[in-house]
C-alpha cells in the first residue's frame, strides 16, 4: 500500500477502533495461481502487539483449499468521503481529493474443520451481531437443528505478521483547510463524512493541542 509518511498511522488502537466499527473485511490470498478475494464478517482479539483473528468460509469458497503456507492480506475497511476545495481556505490552490482509513494486515491463515471450533466461531458471531441488532438469537441454543450445518463451513485462525495503517485526513494541509473541511463534511451529515470529520478533527487536536 503506498502510504505517505504523514498518512501513516501507528497506534494500534486506530486498529480497534476500525474493528469496532465494522468488522467486515477482506482477505485476499491466491487460488491456482491468481488473486482470490474473500468477505467476510470476523471475529478481532489483540492483547498489546498480538493480533488474533477468526471467521469462517464457506466450504464450497475455494479459498481455504489453497491458503495453507501462503503469506495472505486483510483489507480492514474504514470510513472514507470526497473532500471538496470549496471547503478549504485557499479553494483556488487546491483540488478535489478522498479521505479515507484503511489497514492491511498480513500473515498467515490456519484453517480448520474442527467442529468444536466452528460452533465457537459461529456462536461468538451470533453472540457479537445479533446482539447488536437487539436480537436475543444464539447459537446453537436458538437453532440446534442447524448443528448439522457446521459441516458445511470451514473456520480459519489469522495471526497477524504485519500491520500496515493509511489515515488520510489532510495532515498535509494547513490547520485552516482542515478545520474547513471538517466543517464541510460536518454538514453532509452522513454516517462517513461524519466520521472522517471525526478522525480529522482528533488529529488536528493531536498537532495543535494548545488551540481552541
């Protein structure tokens, strides 16, 4: 990933917090020799620089056959919006561009067909987004009917090598275009722009912490 040394973000609690928001990721590896990308809703745990994540394929997803050894990327998508020049001081000097958050995580997958382990994958998804949803489903208690259907999946374990994060937020610009297009992008309103502005206005708070 080209990533500008002031876009660059570190602090691996940018990390959680990408997690937190949306967990659904993409992960990419190679089937018979050519880029094969998978997506899928998984399951985040770090505990200080160790980063452990799970989820599952399908079984017919061709991509667990081959993963075995391979040095795989996950694509941790954040929040992103177009950022206009008219929001900025100097409209006339500037051009469009995107804000965005993104990491790339690489290391290497271990699948499993272990039963014991796809209930506890399936039950700690169920567990995390049906109660997000205020839904009382679990599994298996609300189905165990569908316990057969384990055999149909194959779960994966991914311990993260590496840890690559892009926070482009307009850190290359003076204050007074960024505070312009927060507010620009403030008054969108909608759930992205919002929380670009969000991410924007923390590091402008981190650069200049004596101001406002």
């Amino acid at each position: 990933m080209y990533s500008p040394r002031h876009f660059v973000e570190s602090d691996l609690t940018a990390l959680d917090a990408l997690f937190e928001r949306d967990a659904f990721i993409t992960l990419v590896s190679n089937v018979q020799g050519v880029p094969f990308a998978s997506h899928l809703p998984v399951l985040y745990r770090r505990d200080c620089d160790r980063i452990v994540i799970q989820g599952h394929w399908a079984r017919a997803n061709p991509q667990w056959q081959e993963i075995a050894g391979q040095q795989v990327l996950m694509i941790v998508h954040g929040p992103h919006a177009h950022v206009s020049p008219s929001w900025y001081a100097d409209p006339g000097e500037q051009v469009p561009t995107w804000n965005y958050a993104v990491a790339h995580l690489r290391g290497q997958v271990e699948a499993t067909e272990d039963a014991a382990v796809l209930q506890a994958i399936v039950s700690a998804l169920a567990d995390r987004y049906e109660a997000a949803v205020g839904s009382n489903w679990r599994f298996p208690q609300s189905a165990p009917g569908q316990l057969p259907a384990l055999r149909a999946i194959v779960g994966f374990r991914f311990e993260v090598q590496r840890v690559d994060m892009k926070f482009k937020l307009n850190q290359n610009h003076p204050a007074a275009n960024v505070r312009g297009a927060i507010r620009g992008l403030m008054e969108r309103g909608d759930e992205n722009a919002v929380a670009i502005a969000e991410l924007m206005q923390q590091r402008l708070d981190r650069k200049n912490p004596s101001e406002d």
